[in-house]
C-alpha cells in the first residue's frame, strides 16, 4: 500500500492540468466558505458547542443507537446491524432478492463506496445507477469519489463534457446547465423504474428516529419518493441525540462543505409510507455499519475522529490533498480525515502509511466544524506506525544513523564537504533531487566556523 501510493503521488504531484483544475475548483469553493461563516455570530464557538455534542453523542453511542432503533421500529421500519463491509452488503442483496429487485437507484453516500456496495449488487445481476451528478460521472468513467462532498472536483467542465458526449450524445460544447438538463432527463425515466432506492445518512436521529439527508440536487428525494424500497445505509458514528441539534448542525455542515447558508434540501425519514400517505416506499431498512469504528471508538486518543460529518473542508485546506489529489490515498477517505480514521478501520498494517501523508500544518484543525483535533489523531497514529514496528526496514535503519550522528558532533564533521555532496547525490538524488535542488555542504563546519571566529 505504501509502494502504491508514494507511486501515485510521484506520477500525479507533477501534473499541471490537475494541479490547475484542482485549484481552480477550490478556490471557488473557499471564496464562498469565507463569506458564509459570516452567519454565525461566533463561529468559534458554534463549533465547540457542535464538538460538545458530539462528544455525547460517541461517549454514549450504545444508548442513544438503542433509541435510534426502537424509536425507528415503532413507525415501521426495520434495522439491520453490520459487523462489516461484507455483511452490510450481504444484507441489501438479501432485501434485493426478496423483493424481487432488478433496478435501483443511488444518491450521494461515501459508506456505499466504503463496502463497495455498486460492485456487490452488479455481481448479484442488479443495475446500478448513480443519480448524484457527480457521482454519475465518475461512474460513468469507472471511478471512485474523489472527495467527500465534490465526487469529480479534479475535473473541468470540458472534462465532464467528453463524458456526457460519449454515453448521452450531447455536444462536446454544451454548457453545465445543458449537461445538466441532460443529466436529468436520463434520471427521470430511472427514478420511475428502480425498485429500490439507497440512500446513507447524515444524521440519525436518536429521539425520533429519524434518518436525516442533506443535499443540493433533490435526487435522493427522488430515489426515496418513488421506488418500492428504501434502503439507508449509515455508520454507527452518525448518530445525533435530538432532532433539535438540527439547526447547529445543518448550518454548520452546509457551510464547511459547499459554503451555502443551508442544503437545498433537507429531508427527515421516518419509516415506510403509511396508509394515509400517498408516497413513499412500502418498506425502508436502515442498515447500521460498524466496520472498524467499534475499533477506533475503544482508542481514546483517536476515537473523536468519529465526529466526523464528512463535509470534506479538511481535503479542500490540506496542501497534501491539494497537491497529490483524493485517488492518490487508495481509499474512500482520503486526505487528512483519512489519514486519521483509514488506519482503524482497515488497519495500520495496510493504511498506517497515510499518517505520514500530512504536513501537519494544522489548516484541517481550523476549519473543522466539529474542531476535531485531527493532526493530533494524525500523530497518534504515526506513533502507532512505529510501536507496532510496522514502518520500511530501510527507514528505521536510516533513522537510527542518523539519530547516532546527531548525538555524536564529531560524526558529522568526519567527512569533508566533497565526501557529503558525493553521498548525498548518491543516494537521495531519486527521491530528493527529482523535485528538489540538490543541497551543497558547505566548506567548513559549524564547529570549525565557531573555533575561526571565538
């Protein structure tokens, strides 16, 4: 896993066409994040108070996912409990299969990508679309969310236009609202044949139990409105005691991730369609996914990852993220929010290496709504790289050498400067001089300049 990522971040960091979309496409996105902080009074504070509540909300995580289910339960709906990736897509195949499903229709949600939902349903011989737009482009070109909130943000709209010309015909020209009328005219006949609609969560709702949905396209209205089933599928962390910290947390997320006073749309989901009720599915499952975050909720110095509300400001500010991209990190969650919580859930063996893909500059601590102290968890997580013995041979053994040299001066000045310019170009002129100037040792030492002038 290290292997392919410092691969990928060698080949992608050089690229000028990403690097200018990527920052072409952000800086739309902070323009819009500066002005909108601007409702609340206190920014600051708003966002302890939300840390505050999430905080209660994983310190009793047992409690209040109980109440979520019972209260969920009373209105007809039925709640299934994921140990992991497998067992959570094993459940939707086993829904699919029961009521006869053939099509279903997606909105925008990261946990399906995290179990790889899409390919688990294709196997089963199930269509599979993607009605977020974004979402439907990547799938379209085969692949995986780029980002948390902006699934294609490292394509230009001429991009998207080559993509949209090849699958719909329309012309290689056409504007973002033409290709998006397209786009829709496509979905629609979708929404009206899907027998199932999945949608994730953003929030569930302990005191009502309600599922709640944010989104700007009004899709995943449209994937619940219309198909037979309805299908949620949340992490065990989403979890919020009361509905009355809706209005802290819908404001809080809608600007950290798009920089909008509030989601277009706002949807609270309480069960199947009732039978005063003219719309709505006839069933709707939440399927409640663990998958490795019991694991990072029993380490105390990493378990306020799980705050987490996947806005994605954390990727937007990170220079690391900016420069090598969201593919670059192999893993649904990339940037730093990755580098603190892919560690646990998929183990430090096969994603430690992500701690070390952070400048730890800390811009991710200062825009996280819920103030997550992730360059904290970031560190924690390369102390644990190195307890578990799990970093290169060849890394420790360069460290231990240069640890004895730090602490013996005499070690330093040895070699003349000649000898140091041969060995430094020796051995790091790949990894160094590829994207750096080679250093040139000076001609005396710091101890000979010292003697020379005292």
């Amino acid at each position: 896993m290290l292997n392919d990522f410092l691969k990928a971040s060698n080949a992608i960091a050089f690229d000028k066409k990403h690097r200018q979309t990527l920052r072409f496409n952000i800086a739309q996105y902070e323009n819009k994040f500066a002005a909108m902080q601007s409702q609340f009074t206190d920014v600051e504070k708003a966002r302890h108070i939300a840390k505050n509540l999430k905080w209660d909300a994983i310190e009793q995580l047992d409690r209040y996912l109980l109440d979520f289910e019972r209260n969920f339960k009373q209105r007809g709906g039925q709640v299934l409990w994921a140990v992991d990736a497998e067992e959570a897509c094993k459940f939707v195949q086993q829904i699919a299969a029961y009521y006869n499903v053939e099509r279903v229709v997606k909105s925008k949600s990261m946990v399906t990508e995290e179990i790889n939902l899409n390919s688990a349903l294709e196997r089963s011989g199930i269509t599979v679309l993607e009605t977020d737009l974004g979402e439907y482009i990547a799938q379209l070109n085969g692949e995986a969310p780029y980002h948390v909130t902006a699934p294609i943000l490292q394509k230009s709209k001429e991009d998207v236009a080559k993509t949209l010309h090849k699958t719909l015909g329309t012309p290689l020209q056409a504007t973002p609202q033409e290709m998006t009328n397209a786009v829709r005219v496509h979905h629609r006949y979708e929404y009206l044949e899907a027998d199932m609609g999945i949608t994730g969560a953003n929030f569930l709702l302990a005191d009502t139990g309600s599922v709640v949905v944010t989104e700007n396209e009004g899709n995943a209205r449209l994937c619940t409105a219309f198909p037979r089933i309805h299908v949620a599928i949340a992490g065990i962390e989403k979890v919020l005691p009361s509905a009355k910290q809706l209005q802290l947390f819908l404001p809080l997320l809608a600007t950290h991730s798009t920089g909008q006073r509030i989601s277009v749309y706002n949807t609270l989901y309480n069960g199947p369609r009732l039978p005063s009720e003219i719309d709505g599915p006839e069933a709707m499952f939440v399927i409640l996914l663990d998958n490795g975050r019991s694991k990072l909720l029993a380490d105390t110095k990493a378990r306020e990852a799980l705050y987490c509300i996947r806005c994605g400001a954390c990727q937007n500010m990170c220079p690391v993220y900016r420069t090598v991209g969201g593919h670059t990190f192999g893993n649904t969650y990339a940037g730093p929010i990755g580098a603190a919580i892919a560690p646990h859930l998929e183990g430090m063996k096969q994603q430690g290496h992500l701690a070390d893909a952070s400048s730890l500059c800390g811009r991710c601590n200062e825009v996280c709504p819920v103030a997550i102290d992730l360059h904290g968890v970031i560190l924690h997580n390369r102390q644990q790289v190195t307890d578990e013995n799990l970093r290169p041979a060849a890394e420790t053994q360069f460290w231990k050498y240069w640890q004895d040299a730090m602490l013996r001066r005499w070690l330093m000045n040895l070699a003349p400067a000649p000898i140091k310019d041969w060995g430094f170009n020796r051995f790091f002129a790949e990894s160094w001089g590829k994207s750096h100037e080679m250093p040139e040792f000076p001609k005396q030492t710091f101890s000979e300049l010292w003697k020379q002038n005292h």
